[in-house]
C-alpha cells in the first residue's frame, strides 16, 4: 500500500470510525495497557522524574499527527521573552538522523540530521534550542547556555521531565477523532489526560462530536493560524497572500495535517492542487517538479528542508497564531506566575 493510500486509510479509520478500524482494537488494547503501566511507574517513583532547575512548559497532545504544536511554541516563547524570560526550545527532532545524542540546532543546521521542526523552531524562535529523545539532558544543556525558561515542543508523554505547566494543542477540525487508543485510533493517552493539563488549546473552532466532551475540552481556549503573506524560498520576493487570489497553484505539505494547509490557501481564494505527503517527508527541487508553470507554495517547515538555491516558483508561506487577547491575557498571566513561583523555590 502506498503512504498515500495508507494515510486516506488511516485517516478513514481514526476520523470517520471506519469498520475495518475494529481489526485494530486488540492492538489498541495492548497499547493502554503499556500506557497504564508506564504511568503507574512514574506515579508510584519506581521510574524517577527529574526536575531541570528552571521552570518547564510542555506543549504537546495526545493524538498523534499534527495539531498546530509548533506555532504555538513560537508564540508562547515570543510571548516569555516579552515578559523579561530567556527562553530555551527542547525538540525530540522527528526526521532528523541524529539519535541518542544532544545537539544544539541554529539556523543553518541541516534538517536532515536536527529534523525540520527544530531547525524551523531555531528560525523563527531565535533563542536557544536543542534536540535530544532524552529531553531530561536537553533540558541541562539548555539550562547550561543561559535559559531561564524551557519550552518542551511535545513531550507531553516524556514523563521522565517534570513540569510546572502543561498545554494540550488540539486539532479542532479534527478533535480526537474516534477516542481510541494507538494504532485502532489516533490517541497517545486516553481523552481523560485532558482534566490533567493546565490548559486545552484548540488550532480553530472544535467542531461537533458525536462523542461527549471531556470538561477540559469545553472551557479550551481557541486560536487561528494566520497567513499573511508568501515568500520565495530564495528570498528574492514576498508579497502579501491575497495577491495568489483568483490563480492556481501547487500546495505541497509534509505535516501531520496536509489538509488544513490547503484548507488555509483556499480561505485566501486559491485554487489548490493538493501534493499531500507523510509528515517530516524529505523533499528535494526535483520531486516538486509538476510538469507545468504553476506556482508552488508550501509550508515553512517543508521549505527549511529545500534551503534557498532554489527557482522562484517554490514559495513559503508562514503562519503566526492569533487568539482572543480576552484569552490570552489570563493565560499568559498565569503562566508567568506558575513560572516565577517555581523560579522562587
């Protein structure tokens, strides 16, 4: 089966609760059970969690694929330094090579061995960021280079880092989809993990479930990822997106979930020719080669894996997050207090 065969298939079973999804379930109990057991370790101290010496904020989710994850770390560590915090980025560094190892990441380093997110993360964030699937040496190594503040992109599961605040990002177009566990369905944990997080944030509005709502989904706050203009990636031009109204373009997205880029353009009144691939995919000039004059536009964290020696069809376009001040101003407050409490301690 092809991945993207296998993705429409996983996607019909985790999102529309397709039949063959039941031949799935006994794997999916197998995965609770490891889940429960995990967490008894951790609660019961037989597995240890290790405190980093500053405030910690994870920003993670319990489904797998994309949530809008990372936008959200981008604005909460613009948001910290406003507030007089020197932040750090920890990144588990899906797709990129490097394994078992920390390693600092700028914005030259190759996606291909830090991954694209933290190269993208190091970017854009422009504060200290590492990688490392043990987050617990990350996290000192941040601590090491003068962060008083560290921001985890995921790790919600990484138990092994105690944290002073927790942040669930959620789909909201796509919710929690059938609310089964790994791989019958698209959760990491079971939907009551949310009551455990400080705060649920939803990417756009949550829509109708034909499942009840956890409390902690009902008081989520919202946000939108906004687009307001595209660059080349050879950095020749920007323009603002509405000047793409009206014309046909190629959208090409490697993320967790392709659609909502499409989904993004089209807002803008773009015609889209959806090119949709597994997430962190690598991608190279040759393989956006569609046989024709179209314009290519892509997501930013595909663009850092294409580097700038490019032609002028391929665009970016970035994505900043906006939310209600009315709810962000009681969010950032408490966050700051949570984080100068533990700075205090």
């Amino acid at each position: 089966m092809s991945a993207g065969r296998t993705y429409r298939w996983i996607h019909r079973v985790w999102y529309r609760d397709h039949w063959s999804g039941w031949l799935l379930r006994p794997l999916g109990g197998l995965y609770w059970l490891i889940v429960v057991v995990r967490r008894f370790l951790y609660a019961s101290g037989i597995l240890s969690s290790h405190r980093a010496g500053v405030p910690v904020i994870i920003v993670g989710n319990i489904t797998a694929g994309g949530t809008g994850k990372t936008p959200t770390v981008l604005w909460l560590v613009e948001q910290l330094r406003s507030r007089g915090f020197e932040p750090g980025i920890v990144s588990r560094g899906y797709g990129g090579s490097r394994a078992n190892t920390s390693m600092r990441v700028e914005s030259a380093s190759d996606p291909a061995v830090a991954g694209d997110e933290p190269v993208l993360l190091a970017q854009r964030g422009q504060c200290p960021v590492v990688v490392d699937p043990d987050r617990v040496r990350a996290a000192a190594m941040l601590v090491e280079d003068g962060a008083d503040v560290i921001v985890a992109d995921d790790g919600l599961q990484h138990y092994r880092l105690e944290r002073d605040y927790e942040i669930c990002v959620i789909d909201g177009s796509r919710g929690l989809g059938n609310r089964r566990l790994l791989p019958s369905g698209p959760l990491r944990e079971r939907a009551r993990r949310l009551e455990d997080v400080e705060q649920v944030l939803v990417n756009g509005e949550l829509q109708g479930s034909e499942y009840e709502l956890t409390t902690a989904e009902q008081n989520a706050i919202s946000f939108e990822l906004v687009a307001r203009e595209a660059c080349r990636l050879n950095g020749s031009l920007a323009r603002p997106i509405e000047r793409f109204s009206g014309s046909t373009v190629h959208g090409v997205a490697a993320i967790g979930n392709p659609q909502r880029f499409f989904d993004l353009l089209r807002l803008h009144g773009i015609q889209v020719i959806e090119h949709a691939y597994p997430d962190h995919a690598s991608l190279a000039e040759k393989d956006l080669d569609f046989g024709d004059d179209f314009e290519i536009l892509m997501t930013e964290k595909d663009a850092v894996k294409l580097g700038r020696q490019v032609n002028d069809k391929l665009w970016y376009v970035p994505v900043e997050l906006a939310m209600d001040p009315t709810d962000s101003g009681p969010l950032l407050e408490q966050i700051e207090s949570r984080a100068r409490r533990e700075v205090s301690t």
